[in-house]
C-alpha cells in the first residue's frame, strides 16, 4: 500500500513527556505514521517505558464458551451462520468447565481470563449463566473479561454487579471502512455498546484488525477514533487478519509486516497508558516479527493454542521467545510463564 506523507506537523507531534490527550487530529495521527520506522520505534519505546514496567507482558487465555452459528455477517468471521468454514456449532459451555479452564490457564501463567460467546447480542438466561462464569474466574484468582456482543445499558451493569473486569468490543477497523466488513450492524451500535459498558464502571478492551484491505488512512482514522473516546481503553487488541477459509476475506493479501509493526507503535504513542494486545495472527508471526511488536510498544498477548476458533501459538514456543528476549510475564517472576 501507498505510504503516507509526512505531515509538515511532524517534529510538534506528542513527546513521551506531553499529558494524555483525546483531541487528536487526523493529520497529527498521518504524521506519526509517517514516521521513518527507527524514529517511530524509538518514540514508541519511550512512551511505553514511561507508563509500563520494560520487558513485561500481560498474559492472557481466551476461551469460546459459546462457539458458532452466529447471525452478524462479519466478513473476517468463521463463526458466522453464513459461511460455509466446516465450524462445529456448539452451545455455551457449563459452569464447571469454565471453572477448570480458569484454573487451568492460572497455573500455566495467564493473569486475564476471556470468555467469547457468538453472539450477536446475549440473552437474559444465558446472561445469568455467564455471570456464574465470571465469579469463577474471579475465585479462580484471574481478572474477567468477556466478549458477547452488543449490551443494553442494563446487561452492562449485570456484568458488574456479577465481577466482571473488562468487556471487549472491537470497532475492528475506521468508521468510513466498516461498511465493506459489516452490515448487520453499524458503527454506532458498536460505541453504543462502549458507552454502556462505560457507565457500567467496567473497564474497555477495544481495538481493531489490520490486513482487511483497508487503506493506511483506515487505520489512522481507528487509532484516532479510539484514543479519542472520552477514556482510552485500558486494553488495545491489535489482530493481524487470519484468513479462513469459506470467509470472504479468505484470499486477502497479507499485510506488510512493518505496517502492523507501525499500526502498534502508533497505538502505544496515542494511548500510552494502556495495554497494547498482539492479539490475533501470532501463529502465522515469525519470532523476529514478534520481538518488533514488542519493542514498538505491545505488552500484552493471548497465552494459549486457541483464539476462539483459530490457532496461536503453543505454549512451548511462547516460553522459548520469552526466553530468547529475556521478557517477563506479569505476576510472575522474570522469564517464567507457567511450568
């Protein structure tokens, strides 16, 4: 993809030193961006340093409790009940299950516990099991998060009440590119869902997909976006695409592996508080890939063999790359994740 120009703006772009702000303007956003890559690394790494412990990444399991057949039409999605990917439908899991997975990924190093239901929004019987759910995990010694779809304000406040930590709702990609991806619901109803899931008092994780075939100024326009909410999200997924087979983005080109590279830098110096998650596509990422994701400011990953539906890195080789670069899982001591 074409790479956009720097912006005349660029050296009175945020520093490291500058306050958290929420008014950025698209050109400031196209500036950073358009960055000579080590200047981009080097500003990244600065601000993450000033707000995070170095060398320090969040582990965290992610589990389908409710897995398929769902109706949204998400084109990157083999859950969807509208393409034909050979995915078994399966209904949500039991309580004691979820139990055993929570205790499970504690005791291979995970901090955060998430739960992902195929839905387009929950019902109120399936709301009440879920509840149950994240008490568990939270007896369990883990932070919650669940992802179920859109919520009203009420299911939001019946998540908090119940335990939960953290709600992830994606925007996935900008306002004007979300209509090539999704019809079956729109932008609005998406921070709709961030605005309830707020005023709930629960925390935010929201971030987006790179390689859709969005276009540079399409991830500038979703960075933007998110960092200009009224509060940043306290968790900022980055997926790279995982193309499945039967999804209608099953042929897209790859990505360029430094403009997901960039994608993350810029996340960390727009929101630098929060956790940047290199979340979706690991399995396909080269070990070298992921050591630049890190030092462009990400310092957060799922830990485990399963996103949802789709592959990740085994456990094994998670431990070796933290090993070779000397990182540290949270809450555990230097170079260990799990035994």
């Amino acid at each position: 993809m074409p790479r956009m120009k720097p912006h005349p703006d660029v050296d009175r772009v945020q520093s490291d030193s500058d306050p958290i702000r929420h008014d950025w303007s698209l050109d400031e956003v196209r500036a950073l961006f358009a960055l000579p890559f080590a200047d981009l690394i080097l500003r990244a790494q600065r601000a993450h340093r000033a707000h995070h412990a170095p060398n320090t990444v969040q582990m965290s399991t992610l589990l389908s409790i409710k897995t398929g057949a769902c109706p949204e039409d998400c084109a990157y999605c083999p859950q969807s009940v509208r393409y034909d990917t050979g995915l078994a439908a399966r209904s949500l899991m039991e309580v004691a299950a979820v139990r055993e997975c929570a205790a499970a990924a504690r005791a291979a190093g995970a901090t955060r516990f998430c739960m992902g239901a195929a839905y387009r929004s929950p019902k109120a019987r399936d709301l009440k099991v879920i509840a149950e759910m994240i008490r568990a995990v939270r007896e369990a010694g883990l932070e919650s998060c669940a992802t179920l779809g859109m919520l009203t304000p009420e299911q939001a406040a019946e998540l908090k009440a119940a335990g939960l930590d953290y709600y992830n709702h994606n925007l996935d990609t900008s306002a004007e590119f979300y209509g090539e991806i999704i019809t079956t619901r729109t932008y609005q109803d998406r921070l709709d869902t961030l605005q309830a899931v707020r005023a709930a008092g629960l925390k935010v994780c929201c971030g987006g997909i790179v390689g859709l075939g969005e276009s540079p100024e399409d991830r500038a326009q979703l960075l933007r976006t998110l960092a200009n909410l009224p509060e940043h999200p306290e968790s900022v997924p980055i997926n790279r695409l995982v193309r499945v087979p039967g999804t209608p983005l099953a042929d897209r080109p790859d990505v360029d592996p430094f403009d997901f590279v960039r994608t993350i830098a810029v996340a960390r110096l727009l929101m630098p508080r929060a956790h940047v998650r290199l979340s979706a596509g690991r399995d396909d990422m080269s070990d070298e890939l992921q050591a630049l994701c890190f030092l462009a400011g990400a310092n957060s990953i799922f830990y485990g063999e399963r996103l949802l539906t789709t592959g990740n890195p085994d456990v094994e080789r998670d431990r070796r790359l933290f090993a070779r670069l000397g990182l540290t899982a949270e809450g555990h001591e230097a170079g260990r994740i799990g035994t």
